[in-house]
C-alpha cells in the first residue's frame, strides 16, 4: 500500500518488506517516538501495512465521533482478534454490528447495571476472604479471575469458579500468539508447535463458551446476556445464529474481563507505589462506606475512588491502541488516506502528551477536578473508546473496578515484594510484562 496523497505524513523509514516492523516490537515506547519524532500525524509500514498514527485528540475525534460512518474496524483488528471472537460486537461491522448492539445495548442500562451489584459484591467478598495476613499473591492473576468470576455470574448468568484457572493458562497462550511476529509473518495454518498451541487452547476455550451456551438454554428464564440473546421475544421473534451467539459470549468471556482486570492489577500497583495517595483513598473509604461493603447508592460519593481509576485508566489504558481504516479514501489536513489503511490513535500517547496533562507520568489522581476536565480537549482520554462504538460496557466495568478498590482496601494493604520487575507490554491489552508479586496486610 501507500499513500495516494503527493505529500505523505512524516515517520519512521524502516526496512525492505518488513517496515517498521522491528521497531515496533515494543510499540507502547515506539508510539510515544514516532509522536515525539513526527508530530500529530505519523506514517509508517509494518509489514504490507500501511499506518496512520493519529496523536491529537481533535484529529482523533473526527476519525470516531465525528466522521465515524466513513469508518470501519480495521482489518488488522479483525486479523488479529477474529480467531477468537468471531464476528461478535467488537469485531463486526455495519448493520451487523448495529442490530447486535441493539440487542445487547439494554443489558448495560443503568437499572440493569445496578442489578449487577449485589452480584459482584459476593464474588468480590468470597475471593478476598481467601487472603490471609502475610500471603504472597501475584496481584493480575487474582485480578483476572476475580472479574472473569463476576462476568461468568453477572453478565452470562454461570458459576465457572472450577475453570477460572484453565481458561486464565488458555488466554495467555492466545494473547502471546497473537502478539508474536511468526504469527502475522508465516502463513495461516503452518503446524507449527506455537499455532498447535494455540489452536488447543482456543478449542478449550470454546468448550466453555459451548457449556455455557448449554446451560443458559436448560434454564432460559435468567435476568443475564446470554437468556436475553436466547429469548426469541426478546431478539424480534428471531433467535440468534448459534454462530453469532457463540461469538457474542465469547466476546463477553474474554474481553468482558480481560481489561477491568489489567485496570485493577495496574491500580494495585500504584496504589503500593504511592502511599500518600492510598492513604486518602482509604480516608474516603472509611468516611463513606464506614465498613459496609459498597453499593450503588454510595458509588457517587467515592468522589477521590474515581479519580485513582480515572487516573490509574490515563497512565494504562487497557486497550492502548485503537484502530479504523476508511471506507473510501479520506482527507485529514493535507494528507490523503487512502480505502484499506489503518489508522492508529493510542490512547497510550494521548494520555500522556504534555500539552494536555502536566507532569504526564506523575501518578495524580487529585488532577481530575470538574474543571480540569472541562479544560481537557474531548478526546484527551478517551480509554472506553468514542463515538457509537464506545464500549458498551464501560459502566458495569467502573462499577466493578470502584467496587473491588473499596473492598480491598478497606481491609487490605498490599505491598510490592522485592523480587517484582515491573513493566509494561502490550499484546491484546495493556499488561504487566512480569508477575506482580504482593504481600498481603490485615489492616
């Protein structure tokens, strides 16, 4: 591919065939580059690809708010996460993706949110009360069974307490394949160890979206996703494709949890990091909530709770990346981008440019006033995504995340054991590189 306009954006050379592949082996330090080197729009090659990055927050607006029917989901998106969800809500386009959000749309409205929470309160309540004074724990795999817990029980209507660790070792095998190389450089379907790997674990994995599909259907009379996309009344007379609803709950299962999990690991560890600001988290905690276990109703007053995820969501957003590619070609600034590109607008550089966040590594929740919000250009964070296709579940996924911070630390200090590297990757979420290992402390 290339760009059809006379004129292309500035960025990196790279090489022959591969572009700028290599480089972007680390892409969370290479988008922050490229921003750094090039400006507000950045191309570059990865593979036969031709990328736009966008960096500005308004350019970024008009691709997903303002412009978004002149868009689709990239192809690189649909590559990549298309073996695994299929042509779910996250992957599907046009009037597909329209009539699946209309379907799904009112399991995320507000009073069925709050029916949520009495749900997640439990799951949170039996996983915590396993930590014992002095325990070590690896802070993202308790993170990540706990939110997979509470989206099997809350949003698929199923207990898989006794798969949670089997389907944790299948993601991390999927997510690593998809963040490797081969996988994008070597044909579809070469036997290699990795793709046999892969292929095991995702067929795993799709025999727990089978169960719970099987379950929902011999008790259809649940207040869950899967019962509503199950009720024929409820979906127009029309049941679901059983193609369609495998790819719904898949997508449910895996990115339902996944990202509030890395959200929370990475909180975690900010929280360990910076004593001053957990203090006053607890403050607010023991203020508010008094001992009792959060709810709906107090969820407002945790004004200082939001603010550490709001702010912990700016330092690491979960997705990092956020893809489209024009239906036809299209015209930003002076540049033509052609039918096909992929346009890139991280969110991992946005939230970090200082032209919008002072001192933008700090760690300050107490930055988020109602008036430096109103100051911010719209699409200065933007960690749910924008536009139509702003994710669906971005309330059930704060009120989850507020609900599992006022828990723990009510009763919980966590600190950083030594033999903990920290670091950052991406692959299909932001995660830690190495395993957070904590201590747990009564308080």
């Amino acid at each position: 591919m290339g760009t059809t306009s006379k004129v292309a954006p500035p960025g990196p050379s790279g090489w022959p065939v591969i572009g700028s592949a290599l480089e972007s082996r680390n892409p969370l330090t290479f988008f922050l580059e490229n921003r750094r080197e090039y400006g507000d729009i950045v191309y570059y090659e990865f593979l036969d690809e031709s990328i736009y990055q966008l960096n500005h927050p308004d350019d970024i607006e008009w691709v997903l708010v303002e412009n978004n029917q002149a868009f689709t989901k990239s192809h690189l998106t649909k590559d990549v996460l298309g073996p695994i969800v299929g042509e779910g809500l996250f992957t599907s386009d046009g009037d597909s993706w329209r009539e699946q959000r209309r379907r799904i749309q009112p399991a995320f409205h507000p009073d069925q949110i709050a029916v949520y929470g009495d749900l997640m309160v439990d799951a949170i309540e039996r996983r915590l009360s396993a930590w014992g004074p002095g325990d070590r724990i690896e802070v993202n795999e308790e993170m990540r069974a706990l939110t997979l817990d509470i989206v099997a029980r809350a949003l698929l209507g199923v207990n898989i307490e006794s798969e949670i660790e089997q389907i944790g070792h299948d993601l991390d095998i999927i997510f690593g394949r998809l963040d490797s190389l081969w996988y994008h450089l070597l044909p579809e379907g070469i036997p290699t160890p990795g793709n046999h790997r892969f292929n095991r674990a995702l067929s795993s994995l799709e025999s727990v979206v089978d169960g719970i599909i099987a379950e929902r259907r011999a008790d259809p009379d649940g207040d869950d996703v899967v019962s509503r996309l199950l009720d024929p009344e409820y979906t127009d007379g029309e049941p679901m494709n059983p193609q369609q609803l495998r790819d719904e709950v898949m997508t449910f299962l895996v990115a339902g949890h996944e990202t509030t999990a890395q959200a929370l690991t990475f909180t975690c560890h900010l929280l360990a990091t910076h004593p001053d600001v957990e203090a006053r988290l607890v403050e607010e905690l023991e203020d508010k909530l008094g001992g009792d276990a959060p709810s709906v109703a107090k969820m407002r007053d945790l004004t200082y709770t939001g603010r550490v995820i709001r702010e912990a969501m700016r330092l690491y957003p979960p997705v990092s990346d956020v893809h489209r590619e024009p239906i036809d070609t299209v015209e930003l600034r002076k540049y033509d981008i052609p039918q096909g590109a992929t346009i890139s607008m991280p969110p991992w550089v946005v939230h970090r440019d200082p032209r919008w966040y002072d001192d933008p590594d700090a760690f300050q929740p107490e930055r988020w006033t109602d008036d430096f919000r109103s100051s911010l250009p719209r699409l200065a964070y933007f960690p749910f995504g924008a536009g139509p296709r702003r994710c669906v579940g971005e309330r059930f996924a704060l009120m989850e995340a507020t609900f599992v911070l006022a828990s723990l630390y009510q009763d919980y200090h966590l600190d950083v054991r030594p033999e903990t590297t920290f670091a950052v990757e991406y692959e299909v979420a932001t995660r830690p590189k190495h395993p957070i290992w904590m201590t747990v402390t009564h308080r």
